[in-house]
C-alpha cells in the first residue's frame, strides 16, 4: 500500500495543485481575470496533472504563462492538433510542457495540463481572460467566476468531456478572490453570493474600491458578484490604440473602438405592451431539475421554481395570444399538438399538467424538442416567442445554438439558467443567436422576477431596422467587427466593436447614431466620442473583438466563409486559427502551449497522471455522463465514477442510537429487489434493507417511466419489474431510520442520482407515518403498520402570491368564492358582507386582488405587475361602474390605504 501525504483525491491519490488565487480588475462594465494555480509534487516520480474547469462562455483568454523556480515561460497559441502533438513531444522526451485548451463540445470548458513535474518541484500557473459584465434586471454588473462544473449530459452516440468530480466539500485545494472596482462613475456598492470582507474605497470620489472573499470558500457554488454605479449605464465610447509590434492595417495594428448603447424608448411606446404572439415555453424535465435551488433548508428544487414560474407566465399572457408548453429530458412532450388559442379552458387544461410535471424525463437532449418546434408553422400575425428553462448541463451546446440561430429568423429565445453550474455558453449562445434576453438564476434568486422581466420584453413591440450611421474625421475610415445589431431592449446594453482605420487630427471627434424603428415609430440615439486612445487600456478592446470575430466565425458553416469558389470544407478553421494565432486569444481550433527548454536537463521515470478533481453539487455525485471516458478529445481514465462495482456495509447502531443513516448510497439506479423494512419491539431503529439493482443504462430503461414516483401514483414507488410489497415495521419508540445498502453494477446517466434523493425523502417521510404512537395498551395496532410506500408526500403551504394568482381567470378578473377569501386573509362572510351593493361580484373581487397585491406585496410586484395590467383592462371594459366605491370599501376591510389611481384604474 503507497503511503500517500498531503492533499488527496477520493481515491487516496495526491492532488498537485494545492490553491487558486484569482485577482479580479473591473473597469467600468470590462472585467480582466488574472488566476493563478500553483502546482507542488509531493511524490517520488515525476507527475502530469490535468484539471478541467470551467470558464465564462464569452471569456476571451489571451495570456497563459508557467513560472518554475525563477524561470518563466509564456505560451504560444498554435493549431489545436500541432499543440498536443508539441506537448506530447515534450513529455516523451522528458522535457516539462504546459497545454490549455478550449473544449471542443462548448467554449465554457477548459483543460490544463502540466506535464513532467518532478518529484519535490512547484510551479506556478497564470491565465487570464477579458470578459464583458451582463446587466441585470435591477442595473446591477454582473461577474461570475465558475466554482462549479456540473456533470453534462450527452446525446446517445456522441462523445463528450469526462470530467473527474468530487463533492464540493472534498475540494483538496484552496481559493482565494480578490476584487478592484473602477468606473468614471462613483460605485455604490458591491455584493455577492458568498462571504465577503467589507468593501474599502480607495479615494474619496469612492469611483474605486476593492472587495475579498472571506477565508474559507466551500466551493459549493459559483462566486457570484454584482456591482452597482450611480447612474448606472451612460452610453460610453472607449477608444484603444494599436499594438506597436503589429503591422498597421491589421485587426492588432490599428486602433478600436468600443461602443456600449443604452438605448432609451418613448414612455408613451414602451407603456402599450402587444396583444399578440405566440408563447411557446420549453422545459428541462431530466433529473438533475430535482436537485434544490440552493443548500438552504427546505429550498424548493428547481423543477418546483419552474412550475411556479410558469403559473405566473400563463397568467400574464393577454388575451388574443397562443400558447404550448413542451419539457424535455431523453424524449420530449408537448401539452398540444400545436400552439392553441389562448382562453380560460387552454390554460386551465396547460396549467393541470404543469402542475404533475415532474424531473421525470431522464437526460437533457433539448436538440430533439426545439427541431420539432422548428418543424411547426408560425401564425400568421402571431410573432413567436420561445422561452428555454434549463439547468444547461448539456454537452452539445454548440448543435444546440447553431440550430437556434438558422432559425432566428422566425421567433426570438429567451433562455434561463437554472442553478449553480449552469452552462453559460449555452444560456447566453441561446439568446444572443435568438435574438432574445438572457438570464440566470442561482443562489437564492427567485426565479419569478427575472422570468417576468424577459415576458415584458417579449410583450415589449419589436425593434426594427436597425442601422448604425458613423461620422467621422476625412481621412479615418470604419470597419464594424460585431455581427449586425438584429434586437434592441429597453435599458439593455448593445456593444459594437469597429475597427478605425487612417490618421486623425489630434482632439478629433466622431459620432455614431443608432436608428430604429419601434411601434410605427422612427427613433434614434446618437453618441458622441473622442478619437484619442484611453490611457492604460493595455489590450482589452482589442482582444474582446478578437474574441467576438473568433466566435462570430465559429458559428457558420463553412459555406459561409468562402469568399467565391467551391466550398472548403478547412476555410473557416484556417481564418479562426489565423485570427487566434494573431490576437493572442484562444478558440476551438486553437491551444496555448508552452515547454520548458531551457534547463537542458530530462526528467527521468515514469510519467504518473494525476487528475484534479472539480467541485460538483453533492447530488450530481453520481453522474458520469453518457459519454465515454474522453475528455477534451483525449483519452482519460474515470477516477469518480458509479459505473464501478461497489458494495458497502449497512451502519449498525445500538439501542439508543438516535441517528437518520443513508448507508452504502453508491448508485442512482432504482430498485428490483425490496427487502422488508422490520424491527423488533425493543429496537429504536426502522431499517430500510438492502437495496439492489441491476445494470442501468440510461434513464429511459429504469428512470420514473418505469420506476416512478409521481403524483399520478400518489407518491408510490413503484416498478414495472417483478417485486415484493414492501412491509414496514416498528415499534413505538422507533427512533431511527436506516436507509441501508443501495447497491447497483453500472449506472450511465448522471440525472438518475436526483431520483434517489427523492426514494430516500419518500421512505423518511413513509417511515415517520408509520410509527403511531401507542394505545391505551401500549401497543401499536397491525393496521398502522402495514403500509407500503403509497402515501402523498406532505406539500409545503403554497406562497400566497401564488395562491392568489392561481385563482385569476384568463380574462383577467377574479372571482368572488371562499378560495379568495383565504387568500387575502378573510372568511367567505367578510367579503360577502362587505360588497357594495351596487357591484357585482366579479368586479368586487378583482378590485380585493388588486388591492391585497399594492399593499402587501409590493416587494414582489415584477412578479404580478404584468397579470395585474390584465385585471385593470378586463375592469376598465364595462365591468365597473362604482370602482371608487369598491376601492374604499376592499381598503377598509384589508386595512390598506391604496389610492384609486395605484391601481391603475
């Protein structure tokens, strides 16, 4: 047995890399990355160390470097192939070689790989990347370094990343963050998700300030950070000088400007939301939705946040819409053939099969359902809008995307990542390419909000025509690097990158003027800015529009970059890697190499892999993916994986144990066998005994189609394969429940593991049904015992926003019953009594709605502004000719004081 010291994998390996420190610079809405990870071998031979991680989707790295004792040595950005082929070269001759590469299934992956670290040697890794800040809903900059790389699904057939995982809590290497803040603008303040030293400004304009993490990170999620100005998002130009080493007329040689546009819409346009459009709403149904949205106590899983969302959604769609609802996992549904007519039977009928949906679908194969999407013939006069609900652990992203954008034509995508680990090359890809709004939600986000905000930019009219129109000095031409501006929302922010070509007087200006048409209704926005570069800007300009060229180029097909002739099939990765090459910024046919050759000396022995796990929620544990083991296109063994045959021993407790055991919990797979649950009148411990199964390929063969738990079958495990009823008993003073061993030979698919999770939940809550307290006699009748798996798990009390919401008619108004009563915290009497005469009931029930919404959840109204728009309409029709009356007697009775004009009416 190897003596191993120091920091180790969950296989007892050594772990080369001891800690991460990461230096974050934002200037204004541009944040540069600089981390750096250093690497010690405490082994006897020399080891090769590969970490896959992952990225910002939009990053542009641009700067990989390897510092070994005093020596430093800065990769070069070569041909992917010709890259490993260098770092292949070098281990075989014994010399030390470093390679980082993007992963050629989606751009938010990377691998690392130090190659050749002898015994007793340290080196130290520095990358860096520029990224662009996304605006939120409520002004703020968002920054997200990503902690968390969660398992990805992969269709059947297709390779993906094999990452090697461990739970966040078994991380072997620490981290440490630092923030500097700068803007022209003061900053109001910095927050994160995680524990934060307090914010220090660095002078007394306070428009510069930095921020740490607190000691002790547990990298059970990403770190998150959210930087608010005052007043925010001014419309800003930032011009950058060329690279004094590259040739003039180069995109590196000349000078570049960034454009970043807030355009500002007409109040009296932006106040008059569409009446029409086509809602299609696509849900992620596979198992890893089971999963909770945060690690609170009692945080409602995501699959459960969605169903919610989606009841306010189909209640702020205006009447003279049509609507669908599909969900996904390895198939997909559809609740109707095609999109219907929005009216009070659709949605009753949509909104009683979201309400049985559950995280029952298996894997995450969306390509499928957004083909037959596709596949469905828009209506006439009905703009289509698409909203994707995802936890966007899928490894096809770039199939994904390129389907969205040939499509882009036909219909905008708002797209939401659902969950810590989301893939952000997806989300954004799904957006951008569909001409929509992008938007995460982690931590302790609601996900309501922010959904509602993309509702209103969908319901918002349609941008059109839109041109950019330069004016600048004679001599100076332009040329425009971004793709064509195709969508403008109202305080969103639109980045032009162009390229400025020949000589300028010194204090030349030039504009630029943005023009539109939105709602019949020219507009325009004008900026003007100075032709001198900005001081210490270094690079960044330019390797942003590096990088949004290298991904503009990614996306078409190679038709598409041949300039003339027949097609060739290598024209679009030759223009990729010779752009690469020239910026400095990597892409997916290109990787950072570098080899150490100055030391002269070989590295003798044989060459040991180490791989460095990556922080992963505890419930994805099990997930290997359907992909076999390769990661990043090379050959890689799995180190955590449940394929492997494992079987534990069930945790024995004595009399007075008081302790809830999950023993031996190694596979995802569900049951064929059941043993009987027992325990003798003495014991103070209800076992749940061995479990085992099968082989479990994929999550169609023994996921919840098979073996299922459902509202359908009332919270039942049951299984269409041969078993036997399973009997629990116990005795009256049972204190303790054991969920013993769990045993299964393989398990493919990562979704399965949200499926154990909720057998164990079901089996708790079974278990603590079953133990009656006893009779006068002291014993516990036979009936309260014999009782199978089949009861309805306990539902929390429903929000009541929601509850209130639920009970609006399509219309618009609500109805007077004693369900509302409850809602607004009344008996059916109150409100009944309390109705002015002279109304009917509908009206006066609308108006106890309206008024219970402005004056007690004011704190949520993004989430209900848009259902209540539809509430004022249906009462301004001729439905209420004593509205005043109603308002002064519903504020009476809620003991509120909302004026007439609050409401809208």
């Amino acid at each position: 047995m190897e003596n191993c010291c120091g920091l180790l994998t969950s296989k007892q390996e050594p772990v080369p890399l001891k800690s991460v420190e990461v230096e974050l610079e934002v200037r204004d809405h541009v944040a540069t990355v600089v981390s750096t990870l250093n690497y010690e071998n405490k082994e006897d031979k020399p080891l090769e160390a590969v970490f896959v991680f992952p990225m910002p989707g939009d990053a542009a790295v641009c700067h990989f470097s390897a510092t070994i004792g005093q020596t430093q040595i800065v990769a070069e950005v070569k041909e992917k192939q010709k890259a490993r082929e260098e770092y292949d070269d070098a281990l075989s001759s014994g010399q030390q070689a470093f390679l980082l590469e993007e992963s050629d299934q989606s751009p938010d992956i990377f691998s690392l790989s130090v190659g050749s670290l002898p015994p007793g040697e340290s080196a130290s890794i520095r990358l860096e990347y520029v990224t662009e800040l996304a605006v939120q809903a409520d002004e703020g900059l968002r920054f997200v370094l990503p902690a968390v790389l969660n398992p990805r699904y992969h269709p059947q057939g297709s390779e993906g990343v094999q990452v090697t995982s461990v739970p966040a809590s078994l991380v072997p290497y620490s981290l440490s963050f630092s923030a500097r803040v700068s803007s022209p603008r003061p900053v109001s303040k910095v927050e994160s998700n995680c524990p934060m030293d307090p914010l220090k400004y660095l002078n007394t304009e306070q428009s510069q300030a930095t921020v740490k993490l607190a000691a002790g990170h547990k990298f059970d999620k990403d770190v998150e950070l959210l930087i608010y100005y005052k007043d925010a998002h001014q419309p800003t130009a930032v011009v950058e000088a060329g690279q004094t080493s590259a040739k003039p007329g180069t995109l590196m040689g000349d000078p570049l400007v960034m454009l970043s546009l807030y355009p500002e819409f007409p109040q009296a346009v932006m106040s008059s939301l569409a009446s029409c459009g086509e809602f299609v709403f696509l849900l992620d149904r596979s198992g890893s939705m089971g999963v909770p949205m945060n690690n609170n106590e009692g945080s409602q899983t995501r699959i459960g946040s969605a169903r919610d969302t989606l009841l306010l959604l189909l209640k702020s769609i205006p009447m003279g819409c049509y609507f669908n609802i599909y969900s996904f996992g390895s198939s997909y549904e559809h609740i109707f053939p095609k999109s219907v007519e929005y009216s009070e039977k659709t949605m009753e009928e949509a909104l009683k099969k979201v309400e049985g949906m559950e995280d029952d679908l298996g894997g995450t194969e969306i390509l499928e359902a957004l083909k037959h999407i596709y596949s469905q013939a828009c209506i006439p006069n009905q703009p289509r809008q698409l909203f994707v609900f995802t936890d966007g652990e899928v490894g096809n992203t770039k199939e994904v995307i390129n389907l969205v954008k040939k499509n882009s034509a036909s219909h905008r995508c708002f797209s939401f990542g659902i969950g810590e680990g989301a893939s952000s090359a997806l989300i954004n890809g799904l957006a951008k390419e569909g001409g929509g709004h992008a938007q995460f939600i982690t931590g302790i986000d609601r996900m309501q909000p922010k959904v509602m905000q993309s509702l209103r930019f969908a319901l918002q009219p349609a941008v059109v025509d839109i041109s950019v129109k330069w004016d600048l000095p004679k001599g100076v031409s332009v040329s425009v690097l971004s793709p064509p501006i195709t969508t403008l929302f109202q305080g969103q922010r639109s980045l032009i990158y162009a390229q400025l070509t020949g000589q300028s007087p010194k204090a030349a200006e030039g504009s630029v003027t943005v023009k539109y048409s939105l709602a019949g209704h020219p507009s325009q926005n004008k900026l003007h800015f100075n032709l001198k570069p900005a001081e210490d800007s270094g690079l960044t300009v330019h390797r942003l529009a590096a990088r949004t060229l290298i991904r503009s180029l990614e996306m078409v097909e190679d038709e598409e970059v041949v300039e003339g002739g027949e097609p060739d099939e290598g024209v679009k990765k030759k223009k990729v890697v010779e752009l690469s090459v020239q910026s400095g910024v990597s892409s997916a046919f290109t990787a950072f190499i570098a080899v150490n050759k100055g030391s002269g000396e070989t590295i003798q022995g044989p060459l040991v892999r180490r791989n460095v796990p990556t922080p992963m929620p505890m419930m994805a544990m099990c997930g290997g993916g359907a992909s076999g083991g390769r990661m990043m296109g090379r050959p890689i063994p799995r180190m955590v994986s449940c394929s492997m045959p494992m079987r534990r021993t069930v945790m024995e407790a004595s009399p007075s144990a008081q302790m809830v055991n999950v023993g031996g919990m190694k596979s995802c797979s569900m049951p064929k066998r059941r043993t009987v649950m027992e325990a003798s009148p003495s014991a103070q411990m209800v076992n749940v005994g061995v479990m085992e199964a099968q082989s479990c390929k994929s999550m169609e063969s023994c996921g919840r189609r098979n073996c299922s738990m459902s509202k359908k079958s009332k919270g039942m495990v049951s299984c269409s394969m041969p078993m036997r009823r399973t009997v629990m008993e116990a005795s009256p003073s049972a204190q303790m429940v054991n969920v013993g061993v769990i045993e299964a030979q393989s398990c493919k698919s990562m979704e399965s593991c949200g499926r154990m999770k909720t057998l164990l939940t079901a089996m708790r809550r079974t278990v603590s049904s079953c133990v009656r307290r006893p009779t006068s006699k002291g014993v516990v009748q036979r009936e309260s015992l014999n009782c199978s798996l089949d009861i309805e798990p306990q539902q929390p009390p429903r929000d009541p926003l929601l509850q209130l919401v639920s009970l609006q008619k399509a219309s618009g108004c609500w109805e007077l019953d004693p369900a509302l009563a409850a809602a607004v915290g009344k008996t059916s009497e109150e409100v009944e009594n309390t109705k002015p005469a002279s109304e009917n009931k509908e009206v006066w029930a609308t108006i106890l709605a309206l008024i219970w919404l402005h004056g007690f959840k004011m704190d949520a109204q993004k989430e209900w502004e848009l259902l209540a728009m539809k509430a004022v309409s249906w009462l301004r029709a001729p439905n209420a000719p004593c509205v005043a009356e109603c308002v002064e007697a519903g504020n009476t009775l809620l003991g509120c004081k909302v004026q007439k004009d609050a409401l809208g009416i």
